[in-house]
C-alpha cells in the first residue's frame, strides 16, 4: 500500500500567515511514533514563533506543541504502543527543529515516551488539551536539580512528589499557582494537589470556581487590589514552598515579590525570565516545557488518572474550525487572549 499523502500549514517567513501545502510523510525513528492526527491544540509559544520566528531552526517551518489521533507508525524501540492506538502526543518541534516533530500537520512525529492511550471514553478533542500543559507543569513543579532554561537562566528545580493515582496523604505545604485559569497553571494545580499539596491560586473573577474545580482550596481574583494580602492570609501558617507564576508579567512579579517577602522567601518558578534582581531568600527560575522529568508522568499516570478522572481535561477545549487552514483563525484568536479555554483543531 502506498504511503498517504502529508500536508502541514508550514511557515515560510516570520509575521506571515501560515500556508498549507504538501509535507514529507514522516518516518518514526528509534524511540518514536508517528500520529495520525485528529486534532491539534493552539499555544501561546505558537503565536510567537509564528510572529517573530523566535525557537525556529529549520525554514520552512512546521510548529505546533499538542497532538491527539491514532498511531500510525511505530519505530524500533518502542514496546508500550501499536498502530491504531488511540493517543495524545506532545510534538517537540520546539527543542528539535525538525519540521516532521511539528503539530501543525496530519500527521507528526513524537517521541513514545511524551505520549500516552487516551481512553476510549475521551474524545481526540478533549485529549489534546493535555500534552504540553502537563509536561510544562510537571517541569515547573518536579525538577529536583536546577538546569538552563536559556542563556543565562536557571530552571526552577522544586523537587516536589509526581502526582499520585492513590489518594496522597496531605503533605502540609503550600504552593501558590499565580494564572490558576491559564492552561499551564490549571494543569499545574491538578498536578500539585494530586502530590498532595495545597494549592492557593490566582485567577480572573469568573473564573475562581474553575480554580477551584482543578483542585485549589482558595482562589483570589487577580484584579482585587488586596490580591497579595490574601494569598499570604490564605498561604497562613502552613508551609510555604513558593510560587508557580504561570503568567509572569511585570504586574504578576511585582505580586509574587510582595507574596515572598511577607512569607519569609521560597521559590518563585515562572514561565517567562523571572525578574532580575529578586530577594536572597527567593530562588527564582524559568521552566522550560520540554524535560526528561516528565518521563514517568506520561508512562504511569497520564492514562490511568485519565481513566479514573483524577486527570481532567482542563480547560476545556474551544473548537475553532477543521482542517489545517482553520489554524490561522485559531492563532488570531489567542493573540486576542483566551480565559480558561484551550483552542482547538479539528483534522
Ligand atoms: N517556558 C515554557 O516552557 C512555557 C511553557 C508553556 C507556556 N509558557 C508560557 O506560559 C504562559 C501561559 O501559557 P498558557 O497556555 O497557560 O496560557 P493561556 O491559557 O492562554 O492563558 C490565558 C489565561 O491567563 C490568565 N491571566 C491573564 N492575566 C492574568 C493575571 N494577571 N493573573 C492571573 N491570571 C491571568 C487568564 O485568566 P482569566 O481569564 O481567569 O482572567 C486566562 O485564563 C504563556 O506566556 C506561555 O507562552 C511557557
């Protein structure tokens, strides 16, 4: 049987629309799959590179961090899946630059060991908010030795415990996830609490309850002028291990500064530099979404807490249309700004 015809929405040029045209069809190598793709989620990273050309090392470039469909191809290695295997993927285009580890096609490459079974029950479209999300919190929170998240930059290494299937006993600390409705600190939050810690978060007005659903005990409305007198009332006595900035904007920082310095210190992970000058007792750093430590997240728990709904697929997925010409509407829309929602592509 002759190999299927690939198409992808490929960038030519920074600041320009995405085209989409005829791709190579993808070959899975030592340690890989190939996904035939069923739908495709939309990123923040993605309309940056889309705009300046920023991570890309290969023109013309195919980009995209989420994938979710059947596997079509499986290289040598690789024990834990099969062809047809219904799956959601996170492509790594980002660190690898080869256009054939890019979402923003019909079918992409991932590496086995950053995907895992969807169960039956969930649909392609549900499943896609998941990858990058997960992997990006799991960088953020379970890190245990600082690495590079760019020249010059730190990664945070908070070393705290992987999310448990079992009910984990209460361990007495607190985080607090600045941004609890953005994809990354919602998934961030069900992460934590699955490890059995508190979570105290930070989100828009509309959007406490949403917090609350993925696992925060007390939620605060960013725009309140108090919003940093009351995490640290909430934060209380408890134990303190820092915060996970999941926005990281100079408002955010000037926050999380005041959040530090009242609570006596602690770890500040951000998703963007950190400020530059931060107080002695606060350790500060960058995640960089893409890591090893992520490696059991996928391999024991995303499926089986997917099954039991311990992990939820949050936020929920946004449809924008079907088809690889609906992405460019799809990035548009995120540079409008999204709340609490995942935009998605249908294939
Ligand atoms: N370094 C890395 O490896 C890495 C990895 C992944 C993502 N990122 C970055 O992380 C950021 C978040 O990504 P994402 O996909 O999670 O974003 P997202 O879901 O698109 O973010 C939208 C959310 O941000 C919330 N928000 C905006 N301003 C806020 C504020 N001042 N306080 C609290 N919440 C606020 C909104 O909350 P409301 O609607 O409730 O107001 C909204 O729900 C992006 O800048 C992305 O580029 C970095």
């Amino acid at each position: 049987m002759s190999a299927p015809n690939n198409q992808a929405a490929w960038l030519h040029q920074s600041n320009t629309a995405l085209e989409v045209g005829d791709a190579p069809m993808p070959v899975a190598g030592v340690g890989e799959l190939v996904i035939k793709n069923a739908a495709i989620a939309i990123n923040p990273l993605d309309c940056h590179m889309q705009d300046s050309g920023v991570f890309i090392q290969q023109w013309p470039a195919i980009f995209g961090c989420d994938v979710a469909g059947e596997v079509y191809d499986v290289g040598p290695s690789v024990e834990n899946f099969k062809k047809g295997d219904r799956v959601i993927g996170h492509a790594i285009n980002l660190s690898s630059g080869r256009p054939q580890d890019g979402a923003f096609a019909l079918y992409t490459v991932v590496p086995a060991e950053k995907a895992a079974i969807l169960p039956d029950t969930i649909a392609f479209t549900d499943g896609v908010v998941v990858p990058f999300a997960l992997e990006a919190a799991i960088c953020a929170l379970s890190l245990k030795v600082p690495g590079v998240a760019m020249p010059g930059v730190a990664t945070p290494a908070l070393g705290l415990p992987y999310p448990s299937l079992q009910q984990a006993p209460p361990s007495g600390k607190t985080l607090v996830v600045y941004g609890g409705s953005s994809s990354v600190g919602s998934m961030a939050t069900q992460l934590a609490t699955a490890a059995g810690l508190r979570v105290v978060s930070v989100a828009g007005k509309h959007n406490l309850a949403f917090s609350k659903s993925c696992g925060a005990t007390d939620v605060f409305d960013h725009k309140d002028p108090l919003v940093a007198n009351k995490v640290i009332e909430a934060v209380g006595q408890s134990s303190f291990i820092g915060i996970f900035d999941a926005i990281a904007t100079p408002e955010t920082y000037s926050h999380d500064l005041v959040i530090l310095d009242k609570l006596g210190g602690g770890q500040l992970a951000c998703v963007h530099p950190p400020p530059a000058d931060v107080p002695a007792n606060v350790t500060a750093g960058m995640i960089w979404g893409i890591n090893d430590v992520a490696t059991p997240v996928w391999r024991d728990y995303v499926t089986p807490a997917l099954e039991s709904g311990k992990l939820q697929c949050l936020p929920r997925p946004t449809i924008v249309g079907k088809g690889l010409e609906s992405i460019n509407e799809a990035l548009k829309r995120s540079k409008a700004g999204v709340s609490a929602t995942k935009l998605v592509i249908e294939l």
